[in-house]
C-alpha cells in the first residue's frame, strides 16, 4: 500500500514504520474499563522501569524458578533454563496514564536490539542507570489486554 498522506510518506522515505488506526479503533486511557477488555491506544512514553530478566524454559517458554536446580512445570522434567525479559512503561494519552508491560518481543522492538544483545547487557550489569531513557518521549501504539484500572 503506498504511503498517502505527507506524514505517511516522509516517515517511508526514512524507513519508519508507521501504523494508521481510524480514531474508532482507538480508545482513551480515561475510558478503560478492565475485565481483560482488549484494546488499542496511542500515547507517549512519559516513564520508564528496568528490563526484568527472569528464566524460562528453553522449550516452552514458561516461567521456572530457582537458582541452581530448575524444573519446568508444564513439560514435568529438569532444564537448563534460558532469559526471557520484560519492560514496564507508563503511556500518557492525554487523556490519563497507563502502565504498560513489553514482554521479550515487545522489548525487543521497542529498543531496537536482539536477543543477544539484550542478554549482553544483562551480562554486563548495564541494566541499572537509565538504561531506556532513550524511550522516553517516544510516541507508541499499543495493543493488548487491559486487565486492571486501578487509578490513584
């Protein structure tokens, strides 16, 4: 589909991929209801946590703990564990703020790293010290379940 408005095409010249949402599609912060309700919204990353690591099973995917001997409940057997990661963030729509979870994927993309390299920095105790500050300001569609409106 070719670019059709000036915004869509500056941001294809520059290789930046830009996702439109009719404004029916989208709903405002203030409007969230919970319950695992799934929506879309569009905001700006106004804070950032630290990437969380936490250990995995290499074959399924799930959670396991310990710190020397680690058992995976789902596949009922040892393994050696791999890293996974996650990010929180607070989004701001104008409208209020949401805290927003980036599982491994999501992580990946929005910092624009690999696997490796984000298993690098975790390596290289560069988590701490405002890691993704670089995030901050940057404007994020987002779309996921929304589980909880606790509001303060």
């Amino acid at each position: 589909m070719a670019p059709n408005t000036p915004a869509m095409i500056v941001s294809h010249e520059l290789g930046i991929n830009v996702k439109m949402y009719k404004p029916s599609q989208l709903k405002r912060v203030v409007d969230l209801e919970g319950g695992a309700e799934f929506v879309k919204i569009v905001g700006t990353i106004v804070d950032s946590g630290e990437i969380k690591y936490f250990t995995v099973c290499p074959e399924c995917g799930m959670s396991v703990g310990g710190t020397e001997h680690f058992t995976c409940k789902k596949c009922d057997k040892d393994v050696e564990p791999k890293y996974s990661y996650l990010t929180d963030l607070i989004v701001d729509d104008g409208s209020g703020q949401v805290r927003v979870t980036c599982f491994r994927k999501q992580t990946e993309v929005l910092l624009n790293k690999s696997y490796d390299e984000l298993i690098a920095i975790r390596e290289d105790n560069l988590v701490k010290g405002g890691f993704l500050s670089g995030v901050l300001g940057k404007i994020v569609g987002v779309k996921g379940n929304c589980k909880n409106t606790d509001r303060k």
